[in-house]
C-alpha cells in the first residue's frame, strides 16, 4: 500500500494524528534517530536509578553477532553507547513469547561477552542496561507482590539483600499495568509512560505537555502529517505488519487447533516462536520472492507453521505475496 494511493491512512484507522510508539516504524522514528537522542535521553534517565543518569548517547550497530558460525545473533530495536560505555539495549515486546526473560538474559550475555574482543584486556566490564517495554503482561507474576507494578528493575545481589554488582541492569516495563490518568501524571517518567502508552489515541496534545519543549518535539515528530511519503509508506507497512503479528499470535497460538495443532505441539516438539521470527516470516511471505520451504529454512521453523500463518493471513488480507 502505498501513501500516494491512501494518503489518510493511519487517520482512517483513528481520530488520532499521532503514529503508534508499538510499531517498528513508529518506535524507532521517535526513539532511534539522531535527532531523537534527547528524547531518549530523557526516558531513560526517568526510569534509571537517580545515580545512573546519562547526559549523552550514540547509536551503535543493532547486531551483535557470537564467536562461532552457528551461534545464535541478536538484533536489538536500539543499541546505544553512553558517556561512560555504558551499554543500552531498548527493547519494544509487542506480544508475549515463551522464554522472554532468558531471550533479554542472552541478548545482555552477548553485550557483555563481547566487550572481551580486544587483546589487552583486564576484564574491567563497562556497565549494562537492557530496557524492555512490554505490550502484554508476566505469566508467572500472577502470584507476585509486583503483579500490578509498572516497572521491574532487576540487579545482581548477595543472600543479605545487597548490592552485589553495580554494572548490570534489566528493566522491564509493563505497559498493561500504566493506568495513569492525565491529571495523575507527576514525575517524568509518569509522562513517557503515558506518551508512549497512549500516544495513538490522543487526537490533540495534552495541555500537560504543551509547556514542556522536550514533550512538544516528541509530538511533533510523531504527527503523521510530518512524515515524508517514503516514512508514511513504511509506517504504513509497519503498521500491517503489527496488526498481522497480532492476529497471527491471537490466532495461531489461543487456538492452536484451528492451525492443525495441539496447543503449541507440532510432531510432537513445543513450538517458541520469537517476535522477529514471525515478524520476518509475515514479511517474507508478503514479499513473495521465496518459496515457503525455503522460508521455513531461513527460519529454522516446521514447514506447517509457515504455511498456516500463510493461511492465516490470507484470510485476513486476501493475497500474500505471488
């Protein structure tokens, strides 16, 4: 789908002229571009520890790849360098995956694992920080004290309750758990967690915001009405495939019958499919330019998922790919 032919396209889907943060697309305009840098920065020192504030960052490559041909790579949404080498790994979740805490584990592994590649060195590791923002709620925290918190700050201590390790953070936020109305918003963190919660559903910015130069920036380049032809037409394909992703989730993985399966069973085995597996499966088909056998290959996924998603998403779309 291109702009030129629906111009008014994330409008007719809402009222709202503000792109959704829970896409690719809308996630990284807002968070992952050079001119986003004090947006982020401003994030992130309102969720970090008071004694772990950053003044300025750099982008670094998203892909960090192991020491040997078969070990598994990780890509991240935003990869960022501190003042001090601190390293950032953001992390947007859309839909839940079986494992994610030991996917943010491997992912923060790698980081560090990979700070040892120069000959010299004394293994003085530089700190670490893995942000997570979840659209979707812990399983296992039904029983928790922190069932209803926001954010979940994790850190290494000792069996008195004490801070072990200084340079190694994961930071989980669940999103479903923010119910803040406007007028209850206070603190900085209060207002990201707001702006990125409910930004695709405000049709104005709110007069909270409006005083706050920072704020009214971010607003800005989330208008819809801002963005080039070429960003609308990859917000727009974002956008799909976000809303393809839920469905297939929704779909495929409730009801694991209507897709041939036994609730997550396939020969047997128990299927764990990552977000961007399925992400790069959806895209894969819609491009059209391989056969499902060799996306099932790419993928390292039973050929029957492929297909069934294929099916899935026909019936949702009408056509997927060739």
């Amino acid at each position: 789908m291109k702009s030129k032919k629906n111009p008014n396209f994330a409008q007719k889907k809402s009222m709202s002229p503000f792109i959704s943060p829970f896409t690719d697309f809308g996630f990284k305009k807002l968070f992952g571009e050079d001119a986003s840098k004090p947006m982020l920065i401003s994030f992130l020192n309102s969720i970090l520890p008071k004694n772990n504030q950053i003044k300025s960052l750099e982008f670094k490559n998203v892909e960090q790849i192991g020491d040997i041909k078969y070990e598994p790579k990780a890509v991240f949404d935003i990869f960022c360098l501190g003042t001090r080498n601190e390293r950032f790994i953001i992390e947007l979740q859309r839909a839940p995956q079986d494992y994610y805490k030991d996917r943010t584990l491997f992912y923060s592994a790698l980081v560090i694992k990979n700070q040892g590649v120069v000959v010299d060195w004394d293994f003085n590791l530089d700190p670490v920080y893995c942000i997570a923002i979840l659209n979707f709620n812990f399983k296992d925290h039904e029983a928790s004290q922190a069932k209803h918190e926001v954010k979940h700050v994790i850190c290494l201590k000792n069996q008195f309750n004490e801070r072990f390790y200084e340079k190694y953070f994961l930071i989980y936020l669940e999103m479903p758990n923010f119910t803040l109305s406007l007028d209850e918003l206070r603190t900085t963190e209060d207002k990201w967690l707001y702006f990125i919660k409910n930004l695709d559903k405000l049709e104005d910015i709110p007069s909270i915001f409006k005083d706050d130069d920072l704020f009214t920036e971010a607003f800005r380049k989330a208008n819809y009405s801002n963005l080039t032809p070429k960003e609308r037409d990859e917000y727009e394909e974002s956008v799909k495939v976000y809303r393809d992703l839920k469905n297939v989730i929704n779909k495929a993985f409730s009801d694991g019958e209507k897709m041939g399966i036994q609730k997550g069973k396939l020969e047997g085995k128990q299927i764990g499919i990552q977000k961007t597996q399925t992400e790069g499966i959806i895209k894969a088909l819609k491009r059209g330019k391989l056969t499902m056998n060799e996306i099932a290959e790419d993928f390292e996924v039973p050929f029957d998922l492929v297909l069934n998603i294929k099916d899935l998403l026909k019936k949702e779309n009408g056509k997927i790919g060739k």
